[in-house]
C-alpha cells in the first residue's frame, strides 16, 4: 500500500514513517512500561519499520539497477538483521530494560533527522506515477477484499 503511495507522492513522506513510528512507540514503552504498552508498541513499532524497508528498497531500485541492485539488496538485508540482533544484545548487557526502549526511541529520531537531512528524493517528478487506490487495499493479495468467495474444489 505505502509502495504505491510512495511511487506517487516520492519517498522520502513515506520513508519517514519508520522513524517516527518506532521512536513513537518506543518512547511510550520508556514513558509507560507494562506488558500491554511493550505489546502493542512493539507490534505497530514493526509495521512501520517494515514500511521503512519496503520503501527504501525502491528507493534503492529506483538509483540502482541489475546486478549491483541484487548486491545491494543483500547488504541492507545483512545490516538490518545484524542490527536486530547485536542492538538489543548490547542494550541488554549494558542497559536496563527501560533504558533500552529509551535508547532505541532516541536513535529511531536520529535515522529520522539524518533522514530528513540528507536523504534526496530518488523519485523525480517525472516518473511518478498515479495512484490506483483499488491496489491501495492492504487485503489486496488475498480474497478477503473479494464480495463472493471463491469456489471451493472437490479433491475427488
């Protein structure tokens, strides 16, 4: 859905749902620890990170192409799995479990920030495309979004 937006509006508006929904969420789960603040916060705290992934790979698509593009794809996969697993183990062994969401909503406004200020726009005015909001629905790809369900086969 926000691939879509994005190849509309640019990237960066979208690109910054990531930052500012992780440094949200994780700066309440500093403010307000229980287990129902960690929960949810940590479940929207994915979905946008997710949103971040998703667009900047099109932004990378959209300054990268063949082979260096499969290249580079594999290195953001490497950073960002190697970040989720030696971030919290660092916080962990140094910081006490509050600190940590504290710490990880003040580096999520810092990617924000340097986002803000270096990041250029990848997608040029004239390649932008228009929105078809049909292909907007997140339940797209499934037959959720479907007024009759489709037929079921017999296995016989």
């Amino acid at each position: 859905m926000f691939g879509r937006l994005s190849d509309r509006f640019g990237r960066l508006p979208f690109l910054m749902i990531g930052p500012i929904g992780c440094s949200l969420c994780d700066g309440l789960v500093f403010l307000f620890p229980n287990r129902h603040t960690v929960m949810y916060g940590k479940i929207i705290g994915a979905m946008t990170v997710t949103t971040f992934i998703t667009i900047s790979r099109g932004a990378l698509a959209d300054v990268v192409q063949g082979e260096a593009l499969a290249i580079a794809n594999s290195e953001m996969a490497i950073y960002s799995g190697v970040g989720i697993i030696v971030g919290p183990w660092i916080a962990a062994r140094f910081l006490s479990d509050r600190a940590t969401f504290g710490m990880a909503a003040l580096f999520a406004v810092l990617n924000g920030a340097m986002l803000l200020l270096r990041f250029r726009e990848t997608l040029p005015l004239s390649e932008r495309k228009p929105v078809k909001w049909a292909a907007c629905n997140p339940l797209t790809f499934t037959k959720c979004d479907s007024p009759t369900p489709p037929p079921l086969h017999s296995a016989g």
